[in-house]
C-alpha cells in the first residue's frame, strides 16, 4: 500500500515539505566573453520543497533527487527555473520551491599591478514556482571597512577589518542581472575591496584607499540601499553588513529592507 | 567631535542598527517547586539592535555593551524586557531589538528505571520595545522519527533517526508560557522522546514505542500545528521538523505556519 | 625596504606559516572508464604552508596564492604534488605543506531498483615535500548502524540511524589508491550504506539489510581497521565512527589508530 | 544476555570508545579575591572515551552519563580529574579521557576610562587517566593584529585585523595555571588587545597602540613562543595564530611546537 497516498483527517496544509541538506555539483553561466567555455563549475547545497493540501498524506520524497538526478552532470544555472516547474509537476502540487547556495567566484586584478586571482563568495538562489513564481538572489560580498571615529580621534593609524555585506534582491519580471554586476556595485560600498594577490604597491594602495575612505557600518548599508535603490531591476531587497571588529570581540551591523512596489504611489 | 551625532543627507533610514555575536553568561527562571535556586545558569549568543533616522548619521555602539555589562553576573530572563527598553531609551530610538539563543537543560527521566538526566537544546528569545512590542520564543526540540512507510513495507525493523523539531511561537500579552510546557508539547509529536541516560529496560521501551509510532515529518509538523493551534496563549507560530534520515545522506523537512488572528473573522 | 626579508633575533623558527581558508574551484580525476571527460568538478578549501627558518624574519604571503593563480582554471588532483614542490621552491623553504577539503561525488546505483544518484562526502588531501614527503587521505563516509542491543531486547524495531565513518590513511610510495576504491572498502563496515535515491523496493532492501546486519559503534570501528590492515596499500591510518544516536541527543564514537611500520619487527 | 560483555574474535583493541557531543552545565573556580562566590557558570560540550582491550566486545555507553548526572547540577573544575578517574573505574578500563570545550568570560577593564566589560573566548581541557595522567589547556585568545609591511609602505594607515591566537599547553606534575594567567601572558604577544566596551578615549588608545606595535603574523607565533617558552610551569605547547587579514578573504597564520622535555640534553 502507498501510504504516502491515503488521506489525511487533521486538516492542516503543509506549506513547505521536501528534502535539505542534499550536496551537488552545478555549473553556472557566466558573463565570459568570445568563445571557450563560459561555465563556472562549483557544488550547491540544496534545499527541495512543494506545498502539501491537508487531505493528503504525504508528499513522495524519492521524486525530488530523480529529478536532481536526471540533470547529473549537467545541473546548471540555466535550468534551474524549469527543475523547478518540473517539481511541481512530477510531485502534483500547487507550489514548489528550489533553494541553491554555492560558493562562487570572479578573476579580480590587483588595483596597481592588475595580477589577477580568483576572489571566493556565497551565493544564494531563491525560486518558487505556482501561486508565486519567483526568484530571489543573495550574494555575501566580503570588503574592508575603516572606522572613520577611529581615524578622527586618532593621532596616526584607524582600526579597519574584514565585513561581510549581504545583499538579497527580487528581481523584475523579464529583466536579467549577472552575478558579476550585482557584486560590482556592492563591492563600492565598502571602505575599499579586497583581493586575491595583492604585491607591494597593491597593498599600499589598498591600505590608503581605505584611509582615505572611512565608512561606519551605517555608512556603508546605507550606500547599498542607495545603489540599489537606482536600479530599476531590482523590486525589493534586503541588505545588511556585518564588521568584524579588529577592536571587539563581537560585530558591528546594520540592516536596510525596501519593496519599491509599496513606494510607488 | 562627535561624528556619529553628524546629519546624514543620503535620505536613508536604517531598520536595524547594532552589535551581533557578542556572548555573555545568564541565569533564566526555571518552574522548580519548592524552595531553592530555581536558576538555570547558561551562555547567551546576543544581537542587540536599535533603528535608527535617516537624518542620523550613527549610533553609539558602545552603548549596547554598557547596558549588558550594567547586569554583569546578574543578567536574567526576568529582566529581558527591560533591557530592551532600557536600550531604547540610552540609545534614543523608535525601536530597539535584542535576540539572544542559549542551550537550555531539563531534568528527564528514563521512561522505565526512573534514571534521570540532563537534555539539551537551543533556546531563542526575540524581543522588540518601540512601535511594536514583541516577544517571540524559539525551541529546537530533538527526538526520534520513524518511517512508516518502511515498517509497512519491510518484513522487519524500519529506519528511524533523531529529528529536531523547531517551534517559533509569538506569546498573547500578559500571559506566561514556560520553555518547559511548551517542550513538552513538542516532544510528544515524534515516535518517541530521546534521553541522556537509558538503561536496558529503557532502551526497550523507546525501540519499541518508536516502532508502534510510525510517523512521516508530514505527521509530525502536522500533529505540532495540532498541538500549537489548540494552545490559545500562542497566536502566532512557525514549526518545522528536520529528520536526519538514517538511509540518506541528505534530510526530509516540513514545515507550517499559521497567524491565528488572521483566521478569526 | 622588504621587512619579511630582515633577519630575526629571537632565535625561533616556525614549524609552518602561511594562508589558510582559501576556497579554489579544483578537478579531480575519477576512475572513469572508456573515453571522454574523466574529471570531477568540485570546491577545495585550501591551507597552504612553509617553515621558516629562525633566522628570516617572515615568509611571503603573497607567493602561495600566486602559486595556485597559475593554476587557474586548472587547479587539478594530478597537479597537487607539484603544486606542493612548487610552494618549497618559490618560497625557498626546508619543508612546505598543502591541504585540501572538497566535496567528492560517486554515482551509486540503489540495490534494487538501480536507479542512479549522486552521494556526497567530504575528502581531505594532506601533502608535505621536503624533510619528509607525504600524502595522506581522509574521507568522510555517511552510512548507517544498527544497535545489536536494541534489536536483542526489544519485540519488534531497533534503534538506528546515520553514522559517518572517518577513514585517514598513510599509503606507501609508489601505490595509488581512487578514494572511490578507500570509499567502497570502508562503507561495508556500517550496518546498511547510504543512497540517494531509494525507490519502494530499495527501502525494503535497506531497511531489512540493517535489521539483519547489527553493529556497535565498535563493530564497526573493528571492521574498518580489519579491511585497512589487509590492504598493503595502506601503512598507517587513523579511523573511526560518529553514530548521530536516534535515541539521545548525543553521539557515539569509537576510533583506532595502527601504523602497521612499527608492528614488522 | 548482555551483548557488550560477549567477547570478540577481530584481535582488534580500541584507543578510544565513547560518547561525543554532551552538553552539560558546568562551574569553573576563578581566581576571584576576598569573600563570595568565586566560581564562573558556563555551558561544556564534552567527550568521554575509555579504551577497550581486543577481547572485550562492547564497553557501556550509559555510564558515561550516569557518571556526569551524578554531579548534576555540581559539575565543577575542582572535580574533573576526579571524574576521569570515576570513568576509568565504572568502566573498568586500562584508560580514561575526559575532553571538555566551553566558553570562559574575564572582567576586563577599558585601557583609558576603566569601564569594566566581560570579554569571551573558548577554553578545552583534555584530561588523561591510566597508562598516562595527563593534562592539556587550550585557550583560544582574540586580539587585534598590524601589519607591519602595509606600515612601512603606506603613506597613511596600515591594515589590521582580528585575530585570534591559540595556544595548548601541557602543564608540569603538580604546579597550577589559571586561565587568567595564560590568557594574561598570550594577549600581550599581540598588536594590541581587544575589549568588551571601547569610550572615545580608548578607542584612541587601542588605534594608536596597535599603529605603535605593528606585528607579522609570524612576529605574534614567536612572541607567543618566547613567553610561553620562559614559564617552567609548562612542558610542552603548540601555539599558533589565525589572523584574518582585512585585506583578503582568507587568513594569514603561522605554528610553532615545542617540547621542552625533548630539548633538555
């Protein structure tokens, strides 16, 4: 007997129920120009949902990794919003949600040198398909910040330190936004970037850049609300930074969230 | 000069503003009858945040730490809340914000032989004064599911593991519901309970309780919506189940939520 | 003035300096057959190290990434131990060290069914060139167990659950061993093996297979430390068992070390 | 029949079999002055392991936690050795080892305007009893680190960062160290310490102390060295310090082991 497939007396709809935590390998298009292979390869964590009605048991598990499975080597950033509708089909359910995140990376040049090296960060993916279609994306862009109370009140020198600002976009029907360009504007909202490889004049100017260019944590969300905020692509997002102090033992942070479509009138 | 009391012309308001990460020890009233300490001593992970106007360019972040080091060894569940409008109030905010996650313990006994033993598990309060006053509790509650589907269909033994269920509950004002209560709600959701100390009668006893209670993570966040609806001090709450299940390498998830004051017209 | 480049007084060398936490996309060659692409894409975190002798006053960050830099796109298994001598030589060090973690993919075929998915795990390369050259490998095998106790004393059921197997061996010059050949050998120890997709028929198989296969965590830390003693392959390893306990909330372990050099007189 | 006492045919001892991942309650003794309590309440996740002679089939897994429930609500420092020495009997085996991980807090006073705040870091002991009686403190020491080479280069500025400093020692038969003392002597060897609550005026201190002392990973590893190589009271150490550089997304580190038994001809 298929006990997955008898009814159910409680009432209660599930919104989400599916697999987590399942590891695999996925290639990602990105902006590369000419010819030759423009597919990053790197490995997903994913989560797997459908919506469940209250009369039914229960959803059928195995059907989520068959569909994952079927793509094998071949997983990519180009179909991951019709897995999605292919969940929701294979599983007979009004809604189904396609949660990635993968460590992503881009060839950066030192400022003065321009010796390039790979620069890691996270990347998320957020897709639902059915009564909402959807696609939410979220980068973890690692920078510096230098306090500039520090560097007001001190004779010589600023505490400065790694931060971590997290940027979650909804994007426009019908528009598309690159990894590469989100990540761009955020970087800029920072005291300065960071780097791969950074030779001796790169490392001195890094080091004045962010002197020269003091940002409190306050500082630097607001920026990114700002670059957001100019750009039509993007409907609502979520932003915050996070500083590890060089100074505490804990963090600074900040957070902004704005939906433009609540705004409008 | 005071530059965090500087204007800001970026027009930018922030939601959150504040420290992360930063630990602390605390003591959180247990129901214990009688006379006696009826103190639990543990460990914090705090957020504290406060908004702040976009005509504002900083907040005073060493405020935060002044408010928790004023508490010193005497931080409390009892005083939570009003730290948290004491941090509105020193911080001159519309909101203030203050989260803190601890493991929590309770006194358990074997099911049989009595033994009794310390469980386990994470705690979250999250607390808000300002243009809403808020308290909402979170409890990972861990245990043992096991498969219907694969007792019905093997000729014996059926995999089980441990689960950890997750309750977010938003309490109704002026009323009291104990971490203890509400975990013991929870607990009696799965196939069976888990323990620190089983001795062989016990260990009998939980193999085959578990056994006569098959359930799917479909039954079990359905029987906590059950037990949570039927709860009138909750009116709000998200659960979800996280089965680490022993025949995959990946885990099955389902998970509610449901607004009881959106339902009562 | 190159500061790294003054000398030291303090008469202390370093055992290893370097950069640690770097994230490189990297290919890995399988034991694929026939023609075609043979190579896996997968992400290595990255710890790279020289000494130092006590008399130089730092070594030079900036080199190991320029290292791995030339490798770019083709960061590859076939190249590590040269990448290794590479990091001795450009940064003329006695002894230098790389150390690699990724996630590993196999195809696995469900035990009835035969339906193909992809399992994940974790792999570890430690390499060292110069005083002594060496290669070990870890691997990280999810299976599960079975508690003989249980099932002895209990009617009906028997508590189980996913374990994970950690296997770290020494191998002899000269001899190779696929982590996909380590990864058969080892996951035989536990009482059933993982998969990822388990169709009805394949849930019996498992499930009764586990019943009738019991295992304390000992059994199966003895059973892996039999399998590696038989291989000469292998001339010292560390192993052992996390089981993640269905019926508590924490886990039982078993480990064994044996260098078999020491046991020939 | 009780299986773990059966016996076993692999011809295969044990190191180590046991319980991981307990989270338990636990008292430290502080060096605190004068009257009143003097014990620190924090949260330990511990490990207990017995070894297991080829012949034995099982050891008994609920003792481990008979063991520590006898405390209950009294597990204190004072008590360790005791207790590993308690496991060693109950279990009957040649060895025993206790390994505890928790955070400690200090009371640690602003540079400039004295305000008092309470600074977190992680401490482990590894407690040994039978064939060897041993004892191993680790600390895990957060502190701020300045490069000297972004100095020395820059016009203005210099980065820096967090860092943390670890440092495992094995304590000589019969003399005492209290975590005080060992975090006092290890934060030293740092640019400049890190606090819990920084005013203006300490703000300025801390930046221009760290400007003041610029310090190469390298520098911190052998300062660390020096120090803990001037105390009889400690046998044998490794030390080692993650800096995570502000200027990269990964970190900067540097090792050194020394046994000062070994060195003694």
């Amino acid at each position: 007997p298929d006990i997955q497939s008898t009814g159910d007396v409680r009432k209660v709809a599930i919104n989400k129920v599916g697999v987590t935590n399942v590891r695999y390998p996925i290639s990602l298009r990105t902006p590369g120009e000419g010819e030759g292979n423009t597919f990053l390869h790197t490995v997903a964590t994913i989560n797997m949902f459908v919506s469940l009605p209250h009369h039914e048991k229960g959803t059928h598990m195995s059907r989520f990794l068959e569909v994952l499975n079927e793509y094998h080597e071949e997983l990519c950033s180009d179909t991951l919003v019709e897995i999605c509708a292919s969940m929701r089909e294979k599983l007979k359910s009004q809604d189904a949600f396609l949660d990635l995140t993968f460590p992503y990376f881009i060839d950066k040049k030192a400022p003065v040198t321009g010796q390039s090296g790979k620069l890691d960060f996270d990347v998320r993916f957020e897709i639902a398909a059915g009564t909402i279609d959807d696609f939410i994306m979220t980068l973890k862009v690692p920078a510096t910040s230098l306090c500039p109370c520090s560097k007001e009140i001190s004779e010589y020198g600023a505490h400065n330190q790694r931060c971590e600002m997290t940027v979650k976009v909804r994007i426009a029907d019908g528009v598309h936004l690159w990894i590469e360009e989100l990540f761009a504007m955020i970087e800029k909202c920072a005291s300065t970037q960071v780097f791969s490889v950074l030779k001796r004049p790169d490392e001195k100017w890094v080091t004045e850049r962010a002197y020269e260019n003091p940002k409190f944590v306050e500082d630097i969300v607001r920026d990114m609300a700002v670059t957001l905020n100019a750009d039509d692509r993007i409907e609502w997002y979520q932003c915050f930074s996070e500083n590890f102090e060089s100074i505490h033992n804990h963090n600074a942070y900040a957070f902004i969230e704005n939906d433009k479509r609540e705004k409008t009138d």
